[in-house]
C-alpha cells in the first residue's frame, strides 16, 4: 500500500496535482495542512484516491481536526499540522503523543523541512513544503519505508 504525505502548499494547487500525477500507485494521500482549501477541490479530482486532511495554523476557518489517526494495512498513523506540539523546537510532545495513542507513524509539517527519523519502534516523518518536497510511504506485509522526494 502506498500513502502519499503532502504539507503547506500555502495556494499551490497546480504542485498538489503534479504531485498526485507522479504517484499513481497511492491509494491514500494524506495533506497536513495550510492549505487545505487547495487539496480539497483537488480531492473532487480524484474519486479513487482516500483522502486524509488535517487543518494547519494558516488554514483560517476550516472545520478539519488538526490532530487525526487512520489505520492502513494494520498500521495506526498519527498526523497532524504540528503547531500545536511545538514541530518548530522539538517533535518530543509529538512522539510522546504518537505514542500515546499506540502508532507506528506520526506525520507533521510546518516546519517546510523535510524529515525521517526513526525512534524505538516509532516513524516521525515531515515531509517538507510541496515546493520542495513531499513524502511517500510504502507499507507492505514485512515493512515500513518512507522517503522523501524532491519536486
């Protein structure tokens, strides 16, 4: 199974749909956030994509969570904006939260610095600002494998 993890288009709605093109085995795309008025006409694009929205900092009067958990193939997904866990200083209270409620990958953004880390058993991943770069998770039978890649 293939997700793909997009943050801050901040208007860039032309990135999100090349973005989206140059990964068609992705089945679920996960936004998270500022710019979630863009991904959502997006989504009416693509009917037979899953999509996953958290609201970030600059994504004035949405009514999306801007904390959300989905469960693909057996594996539990935190992810949020990441603003209010402090992403800019330290991801330790979005560890401690992903591990909280029991997952395997805590997904953020706002930083517009892409990132992988693995912490004892526990993928955090930003996958940067989509004028850069956006982040693609592979989850199989055996594995958990995120890159990042660079637009």
């Amino acid at each position: 199974m293939r997700i793909l993890v997009m943050s801050d288009s901040h208007g860039r709605k032309s990135v999100i749909e090349k973005i989206i093109e140059k990964q068609p085995l992705a089945e679920h795309i996960i936004f998270l956030g500022d710019g979630v008025q863009e991904m959502e006409e997006v989504s009416y694009l693509y009917p037979d994509k899953q999509f996953h929205l958290v609201s970030g900092n600059c994504d004035f009067y949405s009514n999306y969570k801007s904390t959300d958990t989905l469960t693909v193939c057996g594996v539990k997904i935190m992810f949020t904006h990441g603003h209010n866990y402090k992403v800019k200083y330290s991801t330790d209270e979005l560890e401690n939260q992903a591990r909280s409620v029991g997952a395997q990958i805590a997904l953020y953004g706002h930083t517009h610095v892409h990132n992988i880390e693995y912490k004892d058993g526990l993928y955090i991943v930003n996958p940067g600002t989509v004028a850069s770069s956006y982040a693609v998770i592979d989850i199989t039978t055996k594995d958990i494998v995120p890159i990042i890649i660079n637009v």
